[in-house]
C-alpha cells in the first residue's frame, strides 16, 4: 500500500503544481487541447449544445476536484505546498536554483501536510 505522503508528493505536488506551473511557463494547456480535441470529436458526431457546454466547464470541474482533492489530503498545508510546486514550474525557465529550493519546500511541506501524527507531538511537549 502506498503511503498517504507519497500519493500526496506525487499526485498533487508533482502532478498538480510543478507541472501546471510548467505548462503555464511555456504558454501551454495539454489538458484543455485534450478536452477541446475530444469536445470537437463528439460534436461533429452529435451535434449537442449540452455536449459543447459540457466541454467548456469541464477544466474548470477538473480543476475544482484536483484542489479539493489536494484539500482533503493535505489541508491548509498541503494546498501551500502545491502553490509553491506551482511557483517552482513557473520559476523553471527563469531561476533554475529557485525552482529547486520552491520544489524541495514543497515537497517537506507536503510531507508534513500528511503526516499529522509529526504534529500532535510537537503539540504535545
């Protein structure tokens, strides 16, 4: 069984931050050109009006679930620790020493964002 820690590093911190962060640095959405491909497809087949709505919210309800997800996993401090993970793929191309030590915080952040018992006993001494 995976660690909650190490789900939580690589789907969220990893996944959601330092790769959104990347992609925006570059100027590039891979998963709205994966959307716009698959809504032009399904709508040349069936021209729908609610097929076409369906593919222009649908980011923003991927979006939601990734941060609520990231939430749930990680809370407040787990959120921090993606936006940083987002700064440190903005900061790539810019600052190649920033981008490592905005990652490096990141992930500690997010390594105590899901380790809570590390918390309880630090509040209890």
């Amino acid at each position: 069984m995976i660690k909650k820690s190490s789900l939580f590093i690589r789907q969220s911190v990893i996944g959601l931050g330092l790769l959104s962060g990347l992609f925006t640095a570059i100027g590039i959405d891979p998963e709205g050109e994966i959307i716009g491909v698959i809504g032009n497809t399904l709508t040349a087949i069936y021209p729908d009006p609610r097929i076409s709505y369906l593919f222009i919210i649908l980011p923003t309800i991927l979006l939601l679930l990734s941060v609520i997800t990231a939430f749930r996993l990680g809370g407040i401090t787990g959120l921090i620790s993606v936006i940083l993970a987002y700064f440190s793929g903005l900061s790539v191309f810019s600052s190649l020493l920033s981008a490592i030590i905005f990652l490096g915080a990141a992930i500690i952040l997010g390594y105590f964002a899901t380790n809570r018992r590390i918390f309880k006993k630090i509040r209890l001494r």
